[in-house]
C-alpha cells in the first residue's frame, strides 16, 4: 500500500491524544481553525488536528500534521520516543534519504485516487474546497501548504514548491513565488519563450512529500524523486487531465492551471512565517483548468504563521547551513535552526574547537548559507543546540560580547524578515546586519571547568527505582 495522508493519520491516531485530536464541532474557515491551533500551541500542545465539519464545504480538514519534532520525525518512520532523546536524528535522516532520490512510478488514471472526481469547465469552483481565512488582516483565503509542480523548460526536470496561493475566483488562484526561488527562474524562462506556464498544485499527500517540496537543492534536483526518497518508496504520478505534467496519483486534491507569464498581479497581506504581516507582493495568476479529487477528500492546511511553518521548512535551510559550516569547520557536531528563533533568522550551532577563530568562521558561514539567516550562536560540543536554556546559558557565561560578537554591516536581508528594512530599501532593496555570536570557551586560555554529575552515576540511578 502506497503511503499518503491517510497512512500517516492511521499512525498519529494510534499514538494517543498527545499527538491526534479531532474537534467536535462545525468550525467557520474564518479563522476559528488557527485560533484552536495557536491555543493549543500557547499550551505546548502541537497534535494534528482534524476537523470533520468546515462551514460551506463538504470536505473536512486536517492541520498541524508536522507541528513539533516528534511529527516531523514520524515522517520518516522515527519513533517519536527516540526523537526526544536525540533530535539530530531526524536531521541526519532528512540529509540520507535526500540523497537517495527514486525515480516516479507512473500509473493510470483509474487507479489513481486523486482521479475519482474530475472538475472542468464549468464545473470549476475553488468554493468547494474549505480554503480557510488564516488571520484578520489577511487578504484572502489562501491555501497554505499545496506542491506547486511545474517543469523546467530548458532541461524538463521537474520541480515542486510550496507557496501562497490566494483565491481570486472560482477559477483563479494567486502564486506568490519569491524571485530566488526556482519556479520564479522556471516562469522567467517561460516568459523569455512567450509561453504560459503549466501547472499541478496538490494538497493533502503524506508529510514525507511536502518536506521533499521543502528541498533545498540545485536546479538539476528533480523534486518528485526527491520525496520518493523520504517517502522510502517511489511517488506514484499519473498523468494530469489538462496539462502536460505528472500528478501525485495518492494526493486528496489536484488543482491544475495555467500562467500567463505576460503579467502579473497582487496578493496580500498575508501572515508569514516570521510572525507579521507580509505586506501586499506582486504573484502571478493561475487560470484553473481542472479540479480532481478524491469523492472522499482531506484538505491538507497549515497555518503559516504557526512554528509548523517554520519545521517544515527549516531542514532544507539547516542542512545547507551544515553543508556550509562544515566546510571550513569540519568539526562541526550539530546546526539547528530554532523555531523561537524565527525558523529561518537564527541559527544554533556547536563544534568540537581545535583552534582560535573557528567559532567565528562557523557562525559566518551559516549566516551567509541563506538569505533570511541573521544570527548565528555558536557553541561548544558539550552544549545541546536544542535546548535553549544550554545555549543561552553558553552565551551568558562564556561570551565576552565586546570581542566575541560580530556584526556584518547591512547586506541584502531576507525578503520577509521584519528588520531588513531602511531608509534605502525603495532604491536598493531590503537591507539588513548580521550577527555572529561566539559562545564558546577558549581553546588558548585557562576557562573554569563546567560542573557535571559522574556520568556512570547518572546512567545507573533510576528515579523511578529511587522515589515512590
């Protein structure tokens, strides 16, 4: 049996109201989803949740499926008790099976499920789907966490991203796509050859794809192979009804379109990542042209100012963080990219220092690695990078901030980091500083020795053995 959403939930609800809760009744799309997703969050509570009765759709809806380490961790099959003890796993697991990418295996339509129901011409009606409004001052209904797929026009390798798509109408959806982003670079060759741009959105699939959408490699990477690695098996496609690409034959819904590369429009505000409003952005518009689905459909959505956002997307960055700091530090033990940190801003890392400079040459590397990361604290080899009372207590007691901190003077910033904004930004774009901080002790110098119980004691008294 091929994996996708329903594989998945089957295995949450199995794990317990820890990690699975179901509401129990009708919810408005207007923002009531998001406000019981931010409050169990204010709780420490991060279960999918799954929402049997939308208001104005026949669909239900599912959210939250990769809102903390230990979903994130299912994903690729870890047992979510052998995420708490040792977090790396899953990053070490995200790079292996990124790097085994399968081949798509293609079958036909009638065996597809994503092909049960076709929607066109007049048909089309995006109303049907319970799309939700995410925050107040958000300028639409927007779906959150859909796989754009489209194709390279130069190479035919086939890419897949996830982006903001507002609803226009019943037919049309917006696709903001940031400019360094590949399909940004796809559309643009369209647009060189006078030629729309074709394509797939679908929504609702295992979480294994979406973190393969979050791929954070070269133009050369075929995406759907990509998830065929995390998946551990390969993504079954099927050939998409009006347009001339591959569709994830297990999805729950597929939205397929056209772009008119000739223009653009606006979409936005929009609640982003980094908890703020985006402000109003040029996207591009996608004239549907069919809806298939399931006759049993699961809408798929996120909240995109929620932390799943930021876990979703972060390993991409992370491991090119890793990538980069490993290269002119090779002792570098752990890189993680914190969701109290922004997700993408600020960035963890630790390693084993041989030589004086090293920190700092780690923490340079990984905020020059991508755009949107600012901050880098870096760490000895015996501080947990995922425990945030480690690294901060690494900065409070062996950080001299006016030799160990250094700040990059304003450079390009990421597109939706609130500080990378100035006076110059109309005429040269958004600017912002970056900040290295050294937090690790001197390999040259004397430094007092750090207070630990005996580690065979530790392992041996159990409390449970010890207290009644």
């Amino acid at each position: 049996m091929s994996k996708d959403l329903r594989t998945f939930l089957d295995q949450v609800r199995k794990l317990g109201p820890e990690f699975y809760v179901e509401v129990n009744r009708k919810l408005s799309p207007e923002l009531e989803v998001q406000v019981i997703q931010q409050k169990l969050a204010k709780d420490g509570r991060f279960p999918v949740i799954y929402c049997p009765e939308i208001e104005g759709s026949k669909l239900p809806l599912v959210t939250d499926l990769v809102g903390s380490h230990e979903m994130v961790g299912l994903a690729f099959g870890i047992d979510p008790k052998e995420v708490a003890t040792d977090k790396d796993k899953i990053f070490f697991e995200y790079r292996r099976r990124g790097g085994e990418g399968k081949p798509v295996k293609t079958v036909s339509s009638s065996s597809a499920p994503v092909k049960e129901v076709v929607l066109k011409g007049k048909d089309i009606d995006l109303g049907l789907l319970p799309i939700p409004k995410h925050a107040p001052l958000n300028s639409g209904r927007y779906i959150s966490v859909g796989q754009m797929v489209c194709r390279d026009p130069s190479t035919g390798i086939y890419n897949s991203g996830i982006y903001r798509h507002e609803v226009k109408g019943k037919d049309k959806l917006g696709a903001k796509v940031n400019p360094v982003k590949h399909a940004a670079y796809a559309w643009r060759q369209y647009g060189d050859l006078s030629k729309p741009m074709e394509v797939v959105i679908f929504i609702g699939h295992h979480p294994a794809t979406a973190l393969g959408s979050c791929w954070n490699g070269g133009m050369d990477d075929d995406e759907l192979e990509i998830m065929g690695g995390y998946l551990g098996e390969p993504l079954e496609v099927t050939q998409g009804e009006t347009v001339d690409l591959p569709v994830p034959a297990h999805a729950e819904i597929a939205i397929e379109g056209i772009i008119d590369t000739s223009r653009e429009y606006t979409d936005g505000p929009f609640s982003e990542w980094a908890g703020y409003y985006g402000e109003k952005k040029d996207c591009y518009l996608i004239q549907v042209t069919a809806i298939t689905m399931r006759h049993d459909a699961i809408y798929h959505d996120l909240d995109p100012s929620h932390w799943e956002h930021n876990l979703l997307g972060t390993l991409g960055i992370q491991s090119t963080a890793y990538d980069a700091v490993k290269k002119v530090v090779p002792s570098v033990k752990s890189v993680y990219l914190p969701p109290s940190g922004g997700g993408f801003i600020t960035c963890y890392i630790s390693i084993k220092k041989r030589v004086p400079g090293e920190a700092k040459r780690a923490g340079w590397a990984a905020v020059n690695s991508y755009l949107s990361t600012h901050i880098a604290i870096v760490v000895d080899e015996d501080i947990d990078v995922y425990n945030e009372e480690e690294v901060l207590w690494a900065v409070a007691t062996r950080c001299c901030p006016d030799i160990d901190i250094d700040i990059i003077p304003r450079t390009v910033g990421g597109p939706l980091v609130p500080t990378s904004y100035d006076e110059t930004r109309l005429k040269r774009g958004r600017m912002a500083s970056k900040m290295v901080i050294d937090a690790t002790m001197p390999v040259e110098l004397p430094f007092p020795t750090r207070i630990r119980p005996p580690e065979d004691l530790w392992e041996r008294i159990k409390l449970s053995e010890y207290l009644k």
